[in-house]
C-alpha cells in the first residue's frame, strides 16, 4: 500500500511483499519478499525457482 510503511519488510520491497501476501500467509511473503533484498538474493530466487520449473517439467 503506498504511502504506507510496512514493518519489517525492506524498503523497495513492499510490493512484492503484497502481491505474494494475496496467495500465502504473511509470515511466507514477508521471507520471499526480504530474500529479495540483495542483487544476489534475487538471483538465488531465480535460480532457485528454475529448477523447480525444470523438475515440474515445465
């Protein structure tokens, strides 16, 4: 939510934090979104989530 600061969630953040708190609970949002914080973060995600995708044989 704009304008509005979400405690601990990092800064820049808090729109990944909502949309994932849409689809599971806050406490799994607030890790994925935090995961992200770092360029390496969201590379480990991503590396992370296309292996996943690899072995559903997507």
């Amino acid at each position: 939510m704009p304008g509005k600061r979400t405690r601990g969630i990092t800064p820049g953040r808090v729109n990944v934090y909502e949309r994932l708190k849409e689809s599971m609970s806050k406490r799994k949002a607030a890790r994925i979104a935090n995961a992200g914080k770092t360029k390496s973060g969201r590379s480990a995600m991503a590396k992370k989530a296309a292996r996943t995708r690899a072995r559903r044989g997507r």
